[in-house]
C-alpha cells in the first residue's frame, strides 16, 4: 500500500542567539579574561558566578578554543561566566575555586578527545600536550569528561551538569572504544550529568542557560536541538512520539519479527479490543479513506537504536547503529534517536540548527583578548617561554572563516561534531578580525599564517537549493563524486583573499588549513589566485592513498584527482616564477588495505620522490564510520547485512605487526624498516622490489642501526652548536646515488645547514651526496 505523498521537508528554523532578552547581570560588562580565580571575580564585581565551564586545556581567550567561544557567548548573553582549566582531578577541591554555579556547570575534556590526546595511534603515552602550558604533558586525565562530572558532582551534589564538546560528541551514542578494545556506553550514562551537549554548541547552550535561569527544571529541557538526555520507562513527555525501529530504517538481515510501520494491518476487532487482548502489541495504524498510509511527522517521530546491551556483543548490529546515527545526521530531515541503557533510555534528539552568517559573525565579533589567560605568563609577563601553549601559537595569527565540512571522510570526526553544512562568517567579519590581530596581538609580524578552517576552500559552497540540502541524506557531497547540486564556485574566497592581503600591514597570507584538492580542480582561477599568493613554499594536501580499495573505504577521490590538481599547481608556480612544492599526506593501516595496497603506495612515493618523515597511521576515533568498519570488519557505507554474500566485508589492520608493515612502508627509506620489509615483500612474491637500484624498493644490503631513526624534520635544522662533523667513512657497495627528495613535514629539499660538511657520512648511515 502506497504511502501519503511527501512533500519536500523544509528547513527548521530556530531562534536568533541574539533573540534572548539578555540576562540581569549584563550589566557587568564583557571581562577582560573570564575569572578564573576568586579575587578576579571580586575585581569584576561578583559574588558568585551563574554558569562556570571546567575545561581540560590552558584557558586561551581566542575563537580557535572552545571553552572561551562558549564563554563568551554565554557573557554576551548576560550571565557571568568563570573558567575551571585543567584542574587538579584527585579531589573536589579545586572544583570549589569559584565557588557553586547559580545555574549549571558546563564540563568539557578540551578541544581534543581526552583518550586521543593522551595516547598514540599504538596506545603509547604521549609525552606532550600541546593544551598546556609548556607542552607539559599529564594535565588532564583519562576520559576527562567522566572524571571532571564526578569532582564537580562532589562540590556541589545539587547543581546541574552540562557535558559537551568533542569528547561528549564523539561518544554520545553507545560506541566503539578503541584504547579498551570494546563498546562502552554512551558518556552521559557512565558521567551521570544531567544534560549532554554535542555538536557547536552555542545555540543549545544558550537555550538552555535561559531556561535555568527562568527556574526550568532541568529534568524539563527534553526539547533542545543538539542535546542528548535520559528517560526512564513511562515518562509522560515521551507521549505523542513514533517509535520507529532502526531495522526498518536499514535493516541489517533478520534480527526477529518485525512489524513494519509501513504496512497495512487488517483490523478485524476494535482498536480497544485489540489492545485488550494485546497490551504490548504494535498500535495499528491509521488508514485514511484513500487507502494510503498516514505517516507522523518525522519531527514527531524516534529511531530506535539497538540496545546497549546488544550492540556490545553484536558487532553486526553496531555498525548497523553506526550505519543510522550517519543517516540521521542532517539537521532538514534527521529524526531523534533511542537507544536503551540499562533500564533507562538514552534520547539524542536532532542535531542543532547550523548558524547563520550574522550568528557566526556575532560569536567571532565577541570581545576576545586573543590571548593566554594571564595566570600563565612568565616572570616577564610573556606566553613565548617556557609557558608557551603550542596549540595557542599554532593558531596565534590564524583566522577561521567557517566551520563544517561536507566531505563525509570516514575517518574523521568533524561532520560527526560539526556537521556537513557549511556555516560561513561574512567578509567584513574576517578583515575586522584580521585587522584586530594585526593592531592588538603581540608579536604580529605581518604574517597571517591561516585563513581557513577544517577545510580551506569550502568557504560558501553549499546545495544550490535549501530544498534538496534538507532532504538530502547522502553523507558525502564530493564522493564518490562532486554531487551536480553541488554549487563550488571559489569567488567569494577569491574575493576575501585579495581584499585581505591589501590590508595595510599585511605583509602575506598563508592557507594552512587542508586544502580539499578535488573543489579546487573546479576553479582554475583559484588555483592560480592560491599557488600565486598564499603558499609559502610548499603546500599540504591531503590525498591519503593511492589504491582503490582503502580509497573507497575513506570516501576519498583517486589519485588521478590529485595528479590533475598537480599539473595545476605546478603549471601556476611555474607561471608566478616560484619552485614550490606539494607535499601529499597518507594513511598507513586504514580499514580495507592490504599490504600490497601499501606496497604500492611506497612504490609511488619512492617514483615520486617523496619521504614521509611524520607518518600518520590510523587511529579509530570514536563513533567514526572507520572505527565501525575496524571493529565489525563490515562496509557501513554499503548497507549491514549478516549475509555476507550481500554486505561486504572489509580487511582490518589488526596485530601490533601487521600495523608496523603498514606504517614501515611509508617510512621505506628507514633502514630500521628494511629487514621487516625484506621479510614482507618475499613473502608477497616481491623480492624483484629489493635491490640496490633506482627501481628497487629497498637495498639489499644492511646498515648498522642503533633502532632509531632520524627524521628529515631534524636534518634540516640547525643545532644552536653544531656538533663537530664525523670522520668521513666509505659507502658501503651498493649503496644507490642519493637524489633530491622531498620531505612530507617540510617539503622542500634537504639544505644545506652547515652543521655536517656535504658528502660526510654519518655513522651507520650512507653516505651524503
């Protein structure tokens, strides 16, 4: 039986961040930093904070870091706003620094997940923390989220709790944990907060302050766009919902009977007699006189997700659940979720209604220092020591122009945080912030090192049409290629560029952010503007493999994309009389690459005259489309099926070895790699890739190592005190003439530096020519 025809959904609205009636005590006035001690508070004037945000990094005042956007977002809405940074989590104490919240604790672990920022792709501790004061690492704890929920509880038991940012949003669904090798429960089950924010969270944040301060219960805010929270059995407010389950949305194979929602049920009885005789049975459905089904609004309606306790032991079902949560990710049409946590179910509502570019312009007009927190200078009253932030100077004279990304790479986490739809700050917003930089912050050289964001060049693109863009749930716009809806034009960013490098005092613009290289291809123009103005030597591009099969399961473009972006960019560096350098990035160990895949890809790099020095292997972040594939070894992005004739399975990267051959072969210049990748290629049927000429792989012969390794980064810099040079020592036979190669952390050719003399060996090394 047909259904009701659907018209074409139309975007939900949402009201204005600068709709609200600002709160009483914006009377106060913006801070020059948010208080994060008692006596700031007393300089400012108050007695008591109304919202204070526990957060794992440094406090940094700058739109680049999440605790100072909500910050001062919350203060443009009037309400006075203290900063908890990486507190000291063994007791409550330093939770009761500002004293109790008159509306709720806002808790957040950093601008990183707490799990990825502590440990490496091999689960090693890492010995840094580029959030921190001095780079010191061990500042924050493990699962930050849950740790700083359970301090803050202890405070102060009776004031509400709002978790958020990238580790909440990441984690807000029963999800796949990579450091524990197992499906833990959805963060806001085991942090036992009230409230789970997820996404950017000013509109929901804002909403919900509001409502606090007008004494709503916090039990009551069951309706905020871009929150997740918990019900128990019988709740009246879940009255007037339809509950559809996830297996009727994209059913995985048979699971049980299942009533489908879009059925025609024969009613022989009364409704009331039916129910009578069934209590628990599916309610009918109502049939209008046409014959034809009427379905709920899918406002109206969940998603029932499988349960917890399913999906931990069911990786089938996982990556089913996985496969809808990406289904139900556009804010035009995604429905509620359900998924049932013990005796309680876990409700995350749609995700939050994208900014519009007068919001953006508002959050990022805001009256930032643009600075470290004060607490943290040296005894000279300065942040370039030894308390410099790395993270903060890596943004310090940056600007970001938009936020989202529509390019839908499974192994990434921002559309899962902020979604595809791009939200674009306008022009004048981006000069005057590069003009507050240039007059304000210390140590501006004239050098804007970034205007950009999670991608460089997708400042106002979008659907051609707000009809389709709502309707659409395809979670890639440029794969498996550019969607014709698709509108790519680059004149505004064209427009921006040239506006704001004719800024007095700007001397030149960098484009550091990941350049997505097949948009680009679209507009030569670009192309040209970019390559002629805003490269500093050598630009980072990110085409992540060479071969098909870890290619498709990225949902990235092939690599002929990038060898036409090539031709491209060396045809305008070639034009503007530059010798600049592109410098491609991969993935060793991807879900769905073989070892020959990444034999090939070494192959390439070694044609090419590429040497990745800094080498990225993949890292299952939590609730990524990857991470299902790695732990359910199923394709989510062709459907989940328990008939494997019909799903496809995917080959996983597992074992400690298997992920160093992987990594080995980008680093195949590594002579520590050699022996592993004798071993390997033989066993492949390779063996004619080893030898010592210029079409071999590897050499056969063996240095002397000590089992380290020395990057291309480090022979390219220059000590404060050179060493003294070694004694020379003969090549080894053999040993293949050294050409000029590219470095992936520089990309230009070695220099020479002064510290050793050209063609000095160093020990155990051949020979430099």
């Amino acid at each position: 039986m047909s259904a009701l025809p659907v018209s074409a959904p139309k975007a939900p609205t949402a009201k204005a961040l600068t709709g609200y009636r600002p709160f009483w005590a914006k009377r106060f006035g913006p801070a020059p930093f948010l208080p994060m001690s008692r006596a700031e508070m007393e300089q400012l004037g108050w007695d008591s904070c109304d919202i204070i945000i526990v957060t794992g990094d440094a406090y940094v005042d700058h739109p680049s870091f999440g605790m100072a956007v909500i910050g001062r977002t919350l203060e443009a809405q009037g309400f006075r706003v203290g900063i908890i940074a990486q507190p000291d989590w063994n007791s409550a104490d330093a939770f009761k620094a500002l004293g109790k919240p008159n509306l709720f604790f806002g808790v957040a672990a950093g601008n990183m997940d707490s799990m990825i920022n502590r440990y490496t792709a091999d689960r090693k501790i890492r010995s840094d923390d580029a959030y921190t004061p001095g780079g010191e690492g061990g500042k924050r704890p493990d699962r930050a989220t849950l740790v700083y929920t359970q301090r803050c509880q202890e405070a102060f038991k009776d004031v509400p709790i709002v978790i958020g940012g990238i580790e909440a949003s990441l984690r807000r669904i029963a999800h796949y944990d990579y450091w524990q090798d197992k499906v833990r429960r959805s963060v806001l089950v085991d942090s036992k907060a009230d409230l789970l924010v997820y996404g950017n969270a000013e509109r929901a944040i804002v909403e919900i302050a509001h409502r606090l301060a007008r004494r709503e219960p916090i039990e009551s805010l069951t309706d905020v766009r871009g929150t997740a929270f918990m019900r128990r059995d019988n709740d009246p407010s879940a009255e007037g919902w339809f509950e559809l389950d996830s297996t009727e949305v994209d059913r995985p194979g048979r699971i049980d009977e299942l009533i489908s929602p879009y059925q025609e049920i024969k009613q022989e009885t009364s409704c009331a007699t039916a129910e009578a005789a069934a209590p628990d049975a599916p309610k009918p459905i109502t049939i209008h006189k046409t014959g034809r089904i009427a379905l709920p609004p899918r406002e109206r309606t969940v998603v029932r997700l499988p349960d917890y306790e399913v999906v931990k032991s069911d990786p089938v079902l996982y990556a089913h659940a996985n496969r809808v949560l990406h289904l139900e990710t556009n804010p035009g049409n995604a429905r509620a979720l359900v998924q049932r946590h013990g005796d309680r179910d876990l409700w995350v509502n749609p995700p939050p209604i994208p900014l519009s570019t007068p919001e953006m312009d508002h959050v990022f007009d805001l009256p930032y220092a643009r600075a470290p927190h004060p607490s943290y200078a040296d005894e000279h009253g300065s942040h370039d020591g030894a308390t410099k932030i790395p993270a903060w100077e890596m943004i310090r004279f940056s600007v970001n122009i938009m936020r989202g990304c529509f390019g839908g790479c499974t192994f990434c986490s921002i559309t899962e945080h902020e979604g595809r739809i791009i939200q674009s700050r306008s022009e004048d917003s981006v000069i005057r912030e590069i003009e507050e930089m240039r007059d304000k912050v210390k140590g501006f050289t004239g050098i804007v090192s970034d205007l950009g964001g999670p991608t460089a060049n997708m400042y106002r693109i979008g659907c051609k049409s707000p009809e389709i863009e709502a309707a659409c749930r395809k979670p890639s716009c440029v794969y498996p290629g550019i969607c014709p809806n698709l509108n790519t034009s680059h004149d505004p960013l064209i427009k921006m560029y040239r506006r704001a490098r004719a800024l007095p005092g700007v001397k030149k613009i960098l484009i550091g952010s990941g350049l997505r290289y097949d948009l680009a291809v679209q507009s030569p123009e670009y192309v040209k503007e970019l390559v002629t103005h805003h490269v500093g030597g050598y630009l980072k591009i990110a085409p992540e493999h060479t071969e098909s099969g870890p290619l498709s399961k990225m949902m990235k473009p092939g690599i002929g994309t990038y060898d036409r972006f090539k031709q491209m960019f060396e045809a305008a560096s070639a034009a503007a009389g530059k010798k600049q350098y592109l410098i491609p990035y991969f993935i060793a160990a991807h879900p769905g690459t073989s070892d020959e895949d990444m034999m090939n890809l070494a192959v390439w790099l070694k044609k090419n005259g590429f040497r990745a020095d800094q080498v990225q292997t993949f890292y299952p972040s939590p609730m990524a489309t990857a991470t299902a594939m790695y732990h359910s070894g199923r394709n989510p992005l062709k459907g989940i099926s328990r008939d494997e004739a019909r799903g496809e399975k995917v080959d996983i990267v597992r074992g400690e070895r298997r992920r160093r051959l992987h990594k080995a072969f980008l680093r195949y210049h590594d002579a520590n790699n050699w022996p592993l990748l004798r071993e390997a290629l033989k066993a492949m049927g390779r063996a004619d890739l080893i030898g010592n000429g210029k079409h071999h792989l590897i050499p056969s012969y063996q240095p002397l190592t000590d089992g380290s390794y020395e990057s291309a980064r480090r022979k390219n810099s220059t000590g404060a005190k050179a060493a003294p040079a070694a004694p020379a020592k003969a090549a080894k036979p053999g040993t293949p003439r050294k050409g000029q190669v590219l470095t992936q952390h520089t990309g230009l050719p070695p220099r020479v530096t002064g510290s050793a003399r050209s063609g000095v060996a160093r020990p155990g090394k051949p020979g430099k020519r």
